[in-house]
C-alpha cells in the first residue's frame, strides 16, 4: 500500500511567498537605486576625462616609444657607419623608407652625419610647400628622398620622388644652406648622448603638430632622426568626446594647445553656439594649469549654457607632460546620465526583485531537493548508478521528478550493462544519432582469443567457466576502456574491440596498442593467480590493425547493432589468430607500427603471405612503452642481427643468432619457430626467389 506524501505545488508555494516579499524589497532597491544617480552623476565627467587621459598616454607613449626602437636598431646598423661612405646611401635610403612604412603616425625620417651630410625620406603630407605643388597626384606610398651634401657656397641639396614600385621623378638639384649640426634635434641628441624627444611644435612642412626624435648613431657617428606626427590624436579625442557638444584638447607644459577634438557641425541639431567660447575658455584654462601646476575642476557660464570644465595633468612620459581637458555642457551630461539612470533603476529594481526573490524563496524551499536531484542527474550522465536513495520532498513537482529521474537511472543502469558506455552517453546526447547508417572513419580493431578454451570448457562446470570468464572480461574489458577503447561484442571466449568510434579519437592507435598490453598484463596476472590456487587458467592472445572502415548502426528499424564493417576486422583477427604459429601473445600489422615506433617497442617479427591472398604483409610484436627500451636493448639488436641474415639467405648465420635469443628468453616463441625455420632451410634449401617473405598454405 502506498502511503499518502502530503504535498504543494512549487508554483502556488513561490507565487505566494512572493506575493509577501517582492513590495517591500522592491521600494528598497528603487531608493538605492535613486540614491546612486546623483553620485554617478558627479563622478561620470571625471572617470571619463580620466579613460581619455591614459588612452592619450597609451596612443603617445607606445607610438614613441617604437619610434625610438626603430631608430636605435637602426643606429647599431653597419650601414649606418660614417666610414661606409656614399656607396651604400641606397640601402641607407631603404631602411629609412621601411621605419615610415612601418609606422604610419612617423611623417620623415633622415640621419644627420657629422661631416654635414644630410638623408632624407618624407611622404607627401611632409613635403614643403614649394615642392609639393607640382605633386599633388602622387600615388600613395609616394616619398620624397633628399641628399644634402657639401660645404659653404657648393653645398647643395639633391631629391626626388620615388614611387612606392621603386620608380623616379627626375633628380633636381638646387644651392641649400641647410645644416643638420645646428638643429635642435641634432644638437640635443649628441649632448645627451641618448635617444632625444623635443616638445611638440608646428612642423614647417605639414604645418601639423608633433615630436621630434634623435637617436644618436654609434661613436657619435651622427643622428638619426623622425618626425613623429599627432594628427591622428584629434580623432582620438573626438570619438571620446563625452557629448556631442563637449570639446577636449590636449595641450603641452612647454607648447600650450597641441591638438583638439573636431567640433558640432555647424548647422546640426542639436549644436550649441557657444562653441568657440569654449574652446577660447577651455584655452585658457589649460595655460591656468601649465602655470599653476594643478588639475582643474569647476563649472562656468558660457553663452547661457552651464558647462563643466575638468583639466587634467598627465603623468610624465618620454621627459614630455601633456594636458587634457574637457569643457562638458551640463544638460548634456546631466540628462543623458539621468535618463539612463532611471531607465535602469527601474528596470534593475522590477528585474532584480522579481529574479531575487523568487530565487530567495525557491532555494529555501527546495534547494536540498533539487541539489540532490541536480547531483544525481550528473551522475546518471556519467553512467555513474551508485546513488540509489531516492530524493523526497513535499513539493508535487519535484518528488515527480525524482520519481521519473529514478525510473531513468534503473532503466539507463540495465540498457548500460548491454552497450558501451561511450555509445550510450553519444545517443544520450544526440539521440538522432541512433538511426541505421555509419560513417567512413579510420579506426583500430583488437581480437582476442582464449588459447585452447574448448578444451578448457571441457573440463570445467558450465556455472564455474562462467564465473572465470565474468572476471577474465571484467579485467580485460578495464583495460581496453582505460584506454578509451569500444567493446563491440563478446563472441564466446573471444572479444573484438574497436577505437577511434563512437567518440573521435586522434590517438587511438596508441590506445589500442596500449589496451593491448595492459589486457596482457591483467590476463597474466590473473593467470598467475589462478595458478597459484590449482586452477585452470587463460592464456590470451591479442591482434591489432589499423585502417579504413564504415563504422555505425547495422540492422533492422527495430534492433540495431553498433559496429564496424570493413577487411580491418578480419586482418585484425587474422593476427590474432597467427599467434598459435609464433607462440606470441600480441601481434600488429605494419600499419599499427608505422603510426606508433616512436611510442612503443616494437619486434619485427615476419613478413608473411596469409593463406589466399598474394599481398605480404608485416608483423610485430610490442614488446613495451617505448621508456622499456632499456630493458630489451640487448635482446633486440640479437633479434634484429638474426633476422637480417635470415632475410638475405645467411641461415647458419641466423641460426646462432636466433639461438642466442632463445638462450637469453628461453620461452620465446619467435626463436623456436625461426630455429626450426632455419635448420630445415639448411637441411633442404630454401624456397626458389627466397625474399624473406613466409607463405603459409592453410588458414
């Protein structure tokens, strides 16, 4: 008789405890969340000015600071030795061209020699204006090369324009009194001794603002210098401009405004007219804080409009200082900050209280039950059954759930025991997967055989054979799922398996040929075991190939069988079966071995021609991880001595060498039949076109 579980439905239980909790807390998360509005307010203008500030320093100091990389592995270049003369100018000329292709924001690039020699590479945008007239329409990556040589009156300067495919215009040359060795970068580099930066300034050229860089060559050979360009920072400070009508600018402690964001269209809604003003202001104000040494904060009238202006100092990098400020309108600010705050407390406060409390509640109900339940579903996933305890609870809804979730785990627990683990958890997840059909894939096939089990099974008890082969599987078939392996089927005393199928497995030929002997290993040491005790015991015998099958369901709608088809099962057992002739325990194709000889130790046993085919095929046998290399060192170069003058027909030769194996394993299979081989090849000759190739007539 089923006894009464008096019980609730989780949805009346949350309903109801929500109903109770969700007013109060509600109007506490909206009070917070209005309380929070008016310190993000205050803090928004300067938390943003000061992103700006290290986005500013990351854009200026990194770009600086591969500039001056570039010119010190310049500097250390050969090339650049005053002693190499005019004949590698071209080179110098190239290695210059390469730092502007290299770094975009470097308008020119040249080297000062202290003989007065001046080169000089720029792009279009760094030509001076009485040159770049007449170019206009030059093709990008266009650059203007420039030679300054001589001294006095014959000093003269030589450049053209040379096109990003290595063409020319023509060479002109003009009279120049330009001197490298009385300009500032030329001049403070050889003092310090060290890579120079000057502070911002208008270049003549571009009339743009930027830094100059001098890098001293070795033995103060000369200076190479850059024209390092900010231009690119205005758009960085206009895709941070706080709002549309704020303005932001950077300024220097020694060159006052260097660059500034790009202002409100004119014309565009929403523009305000005060902009000038502001800029005016804000103009003012960074000089204010040059002089003053202090950041600014305060807000100002401008033109009827509040705004708010924040001045910043930044840190001190590369010897340079700059100044970022910004003038904010206040409605803007305050507005969009607001409206957004509202939005989101709402929101937050409507969302939050709901989520919370309903979680709240819930997992004080039933946490326990549902954490038990979420713990054993895992485990069920995992093909794990030993929790059995069912899950109780007085919720309707989950003691259903335990009900059916126990139903699953007794029903997954049995179908488990029939079908590879990995097989069920692949349909468990992909349930369509379960139809007739299968896929081309390479896989490793394992056979295993019980040597003389007929005779065995003659001697023994139907009830006590079971029971030996119970445990003999249970040892073999851990091994083989260690190692990620697929047990397709058991078939009397024997076992095939497979890898590399249900689940991908991009080693599975090592898996395999490690199952195989671990499985060795568990079948010896129960064999010992059994011996140990007076029982009769297993000797098995393992083969192993590799290749191409068509892996998948085969049968009827009805009743399906996960396996494989193709020839790799029946080579597989055929070498299997060829151990009775070698008295070995595990063989492997050539193909096995040629995807694993630098993960296991492998023995070469024979090449052998099977009864009714004409294809040779390769046979070895692992003798260990490759780490037991050691161990078998001595035997194997014996074995493989043997073998070589077995193979070219040396049999008196082959003979003592197979005979030195046996003596150091005088167990092994291979050197008794090899032996035997040997002897009656002197006895009667070999076969006619002896190879080395074995053919055995009769499966």
């Amino acid at each position: 008789m089923t006894s009464f579980r008096w019980s609730v439905p989780f949805s009346i239980t949350i309903l109801a405890l929500i109903a109770l909790i969700l007013a109060p807390l509600a109007a506490a998360l909206l009070w917070l969340g209005w309380r929070s509005v008016s310190l993000v307010e205050r803090l928004s203008g300067e938390q943003r000015v000061i992103v700006l500030e290290e986005a500013i320093e990351r854009f200026v100091s990194n770009g600086l600071r591969g500039v001056v990389s570039v010119g010190q592995t310049l500097a250390e270049t050969p090339i650049f030795r005053i002693d190499r003369g005019l004949e590698v100018d071209d080179e110098r000329r190239r290695q210059l061209t390469a730092s502007l292709t290299h770094h975009p924001l470097v308008g020119a690039a040249y080297v000062g020699f202290r003989d007065g020699r001046f080169l000089y590479v720029g792009r279009p945008e760094a030509y001076w204006d009485v040159r770049r007239a007449p170019f206009e329409n030059q093709k990008p990556g266009t650059v203007q090369v420039l030679t300054i040589e001589g001294s006095g009156s014959e000093r003269r300067e030589t450049w053209w324009l040379q096109e990003p495919d290595g063409s020319r215009s023509s060479t002109r040359v003009q009279a120049v009194d330009y001197d490298p060795l009385g300009r500032p970068w030329y001049v403070d580099t050889m003092r310090a001794g060290k890579a120079v930066l000057t502070p911002p300034y208008r270049f003549v050229q571009s009339g743009k603002f930027g830094i100059s860089v001098g890098v001293p060559l070795a033995d103060n050979e000369g200076v190479i210098g850059f024209d390092y360009t900010l231009h690119a920072l205005s758009e960085l400070l206009t895709a941070y401009k706080i709002t549309e009508n704020s303005v932001i600018m950077v300024g220097h402690s020694l060159s006052a405004v260097v660059v500034e964001s790009v202002p409100c269209p004119p014309g565009k809604a929403g523009c305000l007219q005060g902009d000038a003003q502001a800029r005016e202001i804000l103009r003012r104000t960074i000089r204010e804080t040059i002089e003053e040494d202090r950041q600014i904060d305060r807000e100002i009238d401008i033109d009827g409009n509040a705004y708010r202006l924040i001045v910043h100092r930044m840190a001190p990098g590369f010897g340079q200082r700059f100044v970022v400020a910004a003038a904010v309108p206040q409605m803007e600010l305050l507005s969009a900050s607001r409206a957004l705050l509202e939005r989101a407390v709402v929101a937050a406060a409507i969302a939050v209280a709901l989520a919370v409390v309903a979680a709240l509640v819930a997992s004080w109900l039933v946490s326990r039950s549902i954490a038990r339940i979420a713990a054993k579903t895992e485990h069920i996933r995992s093909l794990d059954f030993s929790d059995r305890l069912p899950v109780r609870s007085h919720i309707t809804e989950v003691a259903r759930l335990s009900d059916s979730v126990e139903r699953m785990r007794e029903g997954l627990e049995v179908f488990g025991r029939y079908v590879s683990k990995n097989l069920v958890q692949q349909v468990m997840r992909s349930p369509e997967s379960s139809g007739v059909g299968g896929v081309r894939r390479d896989v490793t096939v394992m056979f295993t055989d019980i040597e003389s089990f007929s005779l065995l099974s003659e001697r023994m008890e139907p009830e006590i054979l079971t029971d030996r082969l119970s445990r003999y599987f249970d040892a073999l078939g851990t091994a083989i799922s260690a190692n990620k392996g697929t047990i397709d089927k058991y078939i009397g005393d024997s076992i095939m398996a497979f890898w590399n199928a249900p689940e991908p497995d991009p080693d599975h030929v090592a898996n395999a040929c490690r199952a195989a002997l671990q499985g060795a290993a568990a079948s010896n040491r129960l064999r010992e075991r059994w011996a140990a005790r007076g029982r009769p015991t297993f000797r098995t015998r393992f083969g192993l190939h590799t290749g191409r099958a068509v892996v998948g369901n085969v049968g009827a709608r009805e009743r399906i069988n996960y396996t494989l088809v193709g020839p790799v099962a029946n080579q597989a057992s055929r070498l299997e079966g060829l151990n009775k002739v070698y008295g070995t325990e595990i063989l492997a194709s050539g193909e096995v071995v040629q995807l694993t000889a630098d993960r296991f130790l492998w023995r070469h046993i024979d090449r052998i021609v099977a009864a009714g085919t004409t294809e040779a095929h390769e046979i070895y046998e692992p003798l260990g991880e490759v780490d037991d290399g050691v161990r078998h060192s001595e035997f194997l170069a014996r074995w493989r001595d043997g073998h070589a003058a077995y193979d070219a027909g040396r049999f008196e030769e082959a003979l003592a060498g197979f005979r030195a194996t046996l003596a150091m394993r005088p167990d092994d299979g291979p050197s008794r039949v090899f032996i035997d081989r040997c002897a009656a090849f002197l006895r009667d000759g070999p076969p006619p076109g002896w190879d080395g190739t074995w053919h055995f007539d009769r499966k």
